[in-house]
C-alpha cells in the first residue's frame, strides 16, 4: 500500500537517538495554530505530495543502515501524524525490525491504540509523543481535537516497553506557561515518565500559514521565545520535577 510522504530527511539528529532517516508522512487529525508542517495537513496547497511503495521505502531507509549501527539511530516516522498510516506501516515496520533497524514514530498521541498495539508496538523501540495542553477545553481550542484520547492512550503506553520520550512545543502563552507545564510535568510523573525535549517555538510558522492563504492566530508571537524564557520552562521540568531533558 502506498505511503503519501512529503519529505524525507536523512541523516538527522534532531528526532530520536543517534543518527536518523526521518520519513514526514502526510495527513493529520490534528491542526495546532503553531503547525511547522502545515503542507501536511490534506487541505494544504503547500504539499508536495509523493507516493512510496513501502519496498522503496525499505530500500531509501536501508541505504544508511551502517550509520544507525553505530550511533544506536535508526528510522523515526513522523508527520503529520504517522499512525494514521497503521495499516499501511505494518509489513514495512516488521521488515525493518528484522533488518535490525530500530524504529520510532514521532506522534501527535491522537491514533488508534488498539491497530498500534496490535500491528506496530512489536516492532517499535521509541516514541516521540507529543504532549501540548492539558486543560481540554484549551486544548480544543488550539488543536481542533479535545485530548482525551492523547492521555488515555499515553496511560495505555506507559505500561507497555517501548520507549517513550515526551516532546512538548513551547508556544508563548499558549502550551509555555508555568500552569501547563507543571500539568504536564505532574502527568508524566503519574505515569513514571521521566525523558522530555521542549521544543523551542518557531515564528516561521506565521509566514507558511500565509504563503497559504491562511490567517495566523493573533496569539502568535512573531519573536522567538527568549533563551531566559526557555530556561525558565526547564527549570520547571528539572528542578521542580526532576525530569530529565533529552536534549
Ligand atoms: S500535531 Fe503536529 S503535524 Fe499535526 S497539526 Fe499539530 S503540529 Fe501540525
């Protein structure tokens, strides 16, 4: 079944551990005000949509294979939303697996758990879970999607052995406030999570919503968040809560 991707990278460092293939899939539940890859998104004029088998899929990502060996890296599937993609994955994944490729998706939490558990979990070593609000009501507002689903199935996950690794956007005023941090912090401290990444914020995703036509939200600043301001968020996440930072 062919995968709708719209960008691959190869040789990253920014999406997991060690040196990494990262395959962007199109498509997303999700339409966060803050989106960096809004050519995701299905209405997006932005996309450059190409269509993979996933045998070339396998091929592309196998061509780096001894740089994942020695970095301890591997394939992460990110988006967009990888896991709306569970059926299509499924063989690739199992085949990576056996190649001795470790395997990680980059999601936005909102996929079916059951399909994942089933399909792709065997085979899976990391998730890169995003965790953004946890008031819902909020989080409705700036994701299209209430978070329900997000924390049942992070509940769900925690229980299981893949690795997972929280990655939260700071976005000013809406996802990096002292309030929200401290949330999520508490959250994941429920659960026995301890590895985070913040991910600092980008303005440059004022200027894509535009070349789409799209009118950016008002709360969007049009700076970068301050190194003092990013500091900030952290000493929440490690002092305050002696989580430990990935990055
Ligand atoms: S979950 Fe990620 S890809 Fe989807 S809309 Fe939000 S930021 Fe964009």
């Amino acid at each position: 079944m062919p995968l709708p991707v719209f960008d691959v990278v190869r040789g990253s460092f920014l999406d997991g551990e060690g040196i990494r293939t990262v395959i962007f899939l199109q498509g997303c539940p999700l339409k966060c005000l803050w989106c960096h890859n809004p050519e995701s998104q299905s209405s997006s004029p932005l996309r450059k949509i190409r269509y993979y088998t996933t045998d070339e899929l396998h091929e592309l990502i196998l061509r780096d294979k001894s740089y994942y060996q020695v970095s301890n890296g591997g394939v992460t599937f990110s988006g967009g939303e990888p896991l709306l993609h569970i059926q299509a994955l499924k063989d690739l994944v199992k085949a990576l697996w056996e190649d001795g490729v470790s395997v990680a998706f980059d999601t936005s939490g909102y996929f079916d758990c059951e399909a994942f558990e089933r399909d792709l979990l065997p085979h899976t070593r990391d998730l890169l879970y995003d965790l953004k609000i946890m008031d819902v009501s909020a989080h409705r507002q700036a994701t299209g999607q209430n978070n329900d689903v997000i924390l049942q199935n992070l509940r769900r996950l925690a229980e299981t052995s893949v690795h997972i690794r929280i990655r939260i956007p700071l976005i000013p005023g809406i996802t990096a406030t002292n309030e929200n941090l401290r949330a999520i912090a508490q959250f994941m401290k429920s659960l026995g999570l301890r590895n985070y990444d913040l991910i600092p914020y980008n303005p440059s995703c004022i200027d894509k919503l535009k070349k789409m036509g799209l009118t950016p939200d008002s709360s969007l600043p049009e700076q970068p968040m301050s190194r003092a301001e990013e500091l900030q968020c952290k000493e929440i996440m490690d002092h305050e809560f002696s989580l430990t930072p990935c990055r």
